[in-house]
C-alpha cells in the first residue's frame, strides 16, 4: 500500500515514516530541497520535491496514495499569518488536491493538536465533544484545520488526531526541560500545580496507525495521549531521579513569563528569526491544567500506552546523552 507523508522529516514525522515501512507500506514523502533527511535517509522513499503551496506537485504526490497521513506544520512562527499559512491554508492545499485527483484512498489523517480545543476548564479533562476554545493563534491555526478536514468527511475518508505535549528521542522542544533538570534547576511556572497530558512519540505513532488502519476511525476525530495526568512536580522528580541529578525547584511568577515572551518576540523581530517562547507560547504553559481524555480512542480504537512514563523519559534522557546533548 502506498503511503504518501508530509512533515516525514519531522520529530513525528520521522518515527512515524519509520513505522510504516516496518509494517510494509511503500512510501512517498514531501520534502524541500532544503530538508534534513538525517532521520529518514536510510529508508526506501520516494522523495517529491516541493511543499504544500504548489498545486501541480500536489495532484501529482497523491494522485496514486492509498494512505495520507498530513504531519507537516508550523509550530514556530513569527506572527498569526505564518500559523496560519503553516497549518490551516497547507492542509487545504493537501486537500484540495485530493480532491481533484480522486486518488483510491482508504485513510487520509490529519495531526492536529490537543490546542486546536484550548486547555481543561475547571480540572476537568478535555475530550471530542469538547467545543472548541483554542486560546492561541497557533491553536485556532490548528482548529481551522480541522474544520478544514471535516467540510470532506463525506467525501474523504478523513481521520483526525489529536496528540498533546509529545516527548521522545529527537524531540528538541521539550528538550529545554531536559536540559534545565541536567543543570540542576526545575523550573516550576506559577504556583499551583499544573497538570498535563503527556505521550512519548512512539505510543503517539501507534495510535496514529491504530486510527489510520481501523475501520471505526474513518470520519472520526481522536486524542492519543496518556491515561493519567501529571503535574510537573512529579515529572520533574522522576526525570532528576533518572538522571541522577540533585534539583533546586524554582518558582516562575507568570508575570515574569510573560515578560521573557515580550523579550523574547523583540529578539526575533530583530533576528527575523522565530523563537521557543513567545507570547502565545507563554499563554500555553501558564494555563493550570492541559488534560485529555483517552477514554473515545481506548474504546473505539483498542489503544493505549506501550510504556510507562519511567520507560519514556529514561529511553528519552538516554538518546539525548548518546547525541552528546546532556552530559
């Protein structure tokens, strides 16, 4: 079956890539000339050149695409309009050139993201009957698309997800945590305890095939994440025990959060260049609590977690010192 796959050089991307050829897909994959293909390069793909603003090379990429699964998307940007353009006008693009070449199809799906809805509301986990109440432009971005995948739903066989905050080997967001608990600092936002749903790419990357491959999963929207929650307190903890590091645990006013994202924002209008924490960013990792409910994908899908969080975080800590980026 072939399998065509935008973002494959990604974080998710690449394992996901990876995934697929293990289970027997031929692969097709979009990518720049400008693309680092360290991830992917020792598999058997067909490159196509191009990106998702270019029609002809579309209809061209899936016009033979038994399964389409659209990772690509702008998850640093400088401003509204580059969210936008990343994630809710290249899924149309993608889209649209399904649309046109009717190709045999059996599963588009779509990565969202748990910010397309917005944060849990009063503690209480969030899930697909969630209405949408995304609070950032990345996230509305996000929402757009989804909306975007549902105007085909009785014409594509569309499947959506939505992972939360994923972590894993060659992740290098969530690395800055990492990095601050190998330097002997747990950076703690606010002062309540903030609960999050979590997933190691890998687990991710099974539920991405479980609804890819089930028949149930066709028209319908999934969180793939974690069965518990957890507070960074107790992440933190974990992860210094594993990495045999004495911790201090610092409280960040969210004050001062927001006022490293001003300084942050003004650095990259200078640089032209984005940046981790911006003012959007800092309005996500303020909130009290980003939690989803897996109960729909469990259900519907048979999913659930492969590894403990223990076993994620230590694979994890153990790829980022095998590269040389913790000592």
């Amino acid at each position: 079956m072939l399998a065509f796959i935008t973002g494959a050089t990604g974080f998710i991307g690449s394992h996901l890539t990876e995934a697929l050829h293990a289970k027997g897909y031929t692969l097709r994959c979009l990518v720049r000339k400008t693309s680092n293909l360290e991830w992917i390069k020792h598999l058997p793909i067909e490159y196509v050149y191009g990106d998702l603003f270019n029609p002809e090379i579309l209809r061209k990429a899936v016009s033979d695409a038994e399964l389409i699964v659209h990772v690509a998307g702008t998850t640093k940007a400088r401003s509204a309009k580059g969210y936008f353009l990343g994630n809710h006008v290249a899924t149309k693009n993608l889209l649209d050139a399904v649309a046109a070449t009717h190709p045999p199809l059996k599963r588009f799906v779509h990565i969202s993201s748990q910010a397309a809805v917005g944060p849990s509301a009063n503690g209480v986990p969030i899930d697909e009957k969630t209405p949408f109440h995304p609070i950032t432009a990345y996230g509305e971005s996000k929402m757009e698309a989804e909306k975007e995948c549902l105007k085909f739903r009785d014409t594509i066989p569309i499947t959506i997800t939505r992972p939360p905050a994923v972590y894993g080997p060659r992740d290098r967001d969530v690395f800055t945590f990492f990095e601050s608990v190998n330097k002997g600092l747990q950076p703690m936002i606010g002062f309540n305890n903030k609960e999050v749903s979590l997933i190691h790419v890998r687990d991710l990357v099974h539920g991405i095939l479980l609804a890819a491959e089930h028949p149930a999963g066709k028209g319908n929207t999934y969180f793939i994440s974690s069965a518990r929650y957890y507070n960074w307190r107790e992440i933190g903890e974990l992860t210094s025990r594993i990495m045999q590091k004495r911790t201090l645990r610092v409280r960040v006013p969210v004050s001062l959060v927001y006022t490293i994202a001003v300084l942050s924002e003004l650095y990259s209008m200078i640089t032209r260049q984005p940046v981790l924490l911006n003012y959007d960013k800092a309005k996500d990792i303020v909130q009290d609590s980003w939690t989803c409910s897996i109960a729909k994908a469990r259900g519907e899908l048979g999913f659930s977690e492969q590894r403990t969080l223990e076993e994620g975080i230590r694979e994890t800590v153990a790829w980022y010192r095998e590269r040389g980026l913790l000592k």
